[in-house]
C-alpha cells in the first residue's frame, strides 16, 4: 500500500524538476567486482534501468530521479537489458553475476510488465546470480515463478532501511519489520537468497544515535539471513529532507559516522557488508583526507580490508 494520495503528492511537489528518461536504453551500467560470503569475488554486471517510479515514496528516497512518470512500455526492459549486455559482451565471463536495479520493484508490473518475464528470462539464463530489488510486500508468486525461470540463482535485494522502532514508521515505506521478516522468510523457504539495505542517518533517528542503529539494522538483518548488507548513508536533496533537515528531524550523516557504522558492523554476520560509495563526495568536509577516506571505503568494498582511518592535520582527526 503506497503512502496516501495526499502525503505521496504533497512529497513529490518538493522535489526539484527530474531529466527526461528515455525508456528503451538503460540509465547506466558498469561491470564491478564485488565479494561473495563464500568463494572468489565474482565479476557483476550492474544494469540500471529506466523503468516507472516506485509507488511508495519513501521520504528519504532518491531513486526518483531517473524514473518514468508513466508505466514502462512492454518490451523497453528486455530492450535495456540486450543494450546494457551487447555494450559489455567480450568482457563477460561463464561466471559473470547481473544486477538488475530499476529505482523501484522488479515485481511491481507498473514497473516491469509482466508480459516481459519471459524474454527477460531468457537474456538473463547467461548469469550465474541474478539480484533484483524489491519492497518486501511485493516479494509474491511472480517473484518465486521467475527464480524458476532462469538459469543461475535469483537474489533479491530489499530495503531494510532501520529498525528504529520510532523512526522505521515514519519513513513511508510501508512495510513493517514483520513485512520484511515474511518477506526474508518466503525467499529463504524457496532457496533464494535476499540481500539489504541499511541506512546511515536515517530521518527522525537523532543524530548521535546514527551508528548505533545502522548497526543494530544490520545485525537484524544477519541475524535474518542476509547474504549482503549494504550501508547507505542518506543524502537529502529531494526537498522532503531539507523541510525535515528545517525541523530538526534529519541530520545529513557524516563521513565519520559512515566509518564507524561500517567498523563496528563488518564483522557482526557471515555475510558480506560493503558501503554506498555513490555521490560520497557531499559527505566530506574536509578536502585534505576526504578523496583518501573514500578511496580507503572503496578498497574496503573490493578487498574485504579494512586499513586505518587516514591521519589528518587539517581536520585534526
Ligand atoms: S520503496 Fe525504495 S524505491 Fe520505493 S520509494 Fe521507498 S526507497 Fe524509493
Ligand atoms: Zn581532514
């Protein structure tokens, strides 16, 4: 259930004006290396695709940008995806895993008409692991029915976001812990693995209790059965969070506060933990160790080691 008509428009009229998307080619892509829980690091193909925006209209969303006001055209997802492969192609491997991110639900039909499964199916039979993301409400038949149809392990990604038991509501996501927990228990009953998202300075969370709950969000979501958690510190910008920011309800997370959620939660399960690093640059204050302390959070995604928070003399950290 989306968030009320009436709060869902009040939201979106605060938003700065969004780029015109072209539905038949994909916003982006980029071949990465990304760790496993178990085994070598595998090579992943991440797709972004343009596709409707999400129905739900999370305050603390940014994914609206680079969506469709209008449901996705049958036949644009497959002709995305055979874009985003043909672009990459001599570079795949047999082992090759495909990220398949659309700023909304994979199996939301608005989002991505059913019709297309198939096809998408069938593009998608080359990859070992297929991860899509998906609100934990609309994890449903469709989303077991198509882990059938392909040929390598489907993993769905769903957004945690935190379990402050105050905040967790307000975030408009619809979706209570008990939501996501049905929803992690479904996947993990039919074999498909899930994997996280977790955010750093979530609103209505006050700010000097930011770690602690990314990091308690991140242990609930091990503690589920998690493969992966993603730690995502929010941004603002989508003039929703500046009018919160305003009434002292959402503090933009530092860098630091992003380290230290990471430190303290990178071992808590046997699952991967990495870091956002998209558009980390806003996060920085200081401009002697920031580009430093980003690279080192990058490495840590790649590598799995974490080395020492750089010294600093101009910030004095
Ligand atoms: S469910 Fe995800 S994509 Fe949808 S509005 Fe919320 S954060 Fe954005
Ligand atoms: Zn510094």
């Amino acid at each position: 259930m989306p968030a009320s008509r009436t709060e869902t428009h009040r939201i979106r009229s605060l938003r700065p004006p969004k780029p015109a998307v072209d539905p038949w080619r994909p916003i982006d892509q980029m071949l990465e290396i990304e760790r496993q829980p178990v085994g070598t690091p595998a090579q992943v193909l991440t797709v972004f695709l343009a596709g409707s925006e999400c129905p739900f209209t999370c305050v603390f969303c940014d994914l609206w940008r680079f969506t469709l006001d209008q449901p996705t055209p049958p036949g644009a997802i497959p002709a995305q995806i055979e874009h985003a492969i043909a672009s990459v192609q001599g570079e795949l491997t047999a082992t090759t895993h495909i990220k398949l991110y659309n700023a909304s639900n994979f199996f939301d039909p608005r989002a991505v008409p059913p019709q297309d499964d198939t096809e998408i199916s069938k593009q998608l039979d080359r990859f070992a692991q297929v991860v899509v993301e998906c609100h934990p409400r609309l994890v449903g038949q469709r989303c077991l029915d198509f882990a059938d149809r392909i040929g390598g392990k489907l993993q769905v990604a769903m957004g945690l976001e935190t379990i402050h038991p105050d905040a967790q509501p307000k975030l408009g996501k619809q979706a209570t812990l008990d939501d996501f927990d049905a929803a992690a228990t479904r996947l993990g009953r039919h074999g498909i693995s899930w994997r996280a998202f977790v955010l750093v300075g979530a609103p209505f969370v006050p700010s000097h209790e930011a770690v602690y709950w990314a990091v308690r969000s991140v242990e609930y979501a091990f503690d589920r059965g998690a493969e992966h958690v993603t730690l995502i510190p929010v941004r603002g910008g989508n003039g929703e969070m500046e009018r919160l920011a305003q009434q002292g309800l959402f503090n933009r997370p530092t860098l630091a506060q992003l380290e230290e959620a990471l430190e303290r939660s990178r071992d808590l399960g046997s699952g991967v933990v990495t870091v956002d690093t998209w558009d980390l640059e806003v996060l920085f204050d200081c401009l002697s160790c920031g580009p430093q302390r980003i690279r080192r959070l990058e490495h840590f995604n790649t590598s799995g080691t974490l080395t020492p928070r750089p010294v600093c003399t101009a910030c004095v950290r």
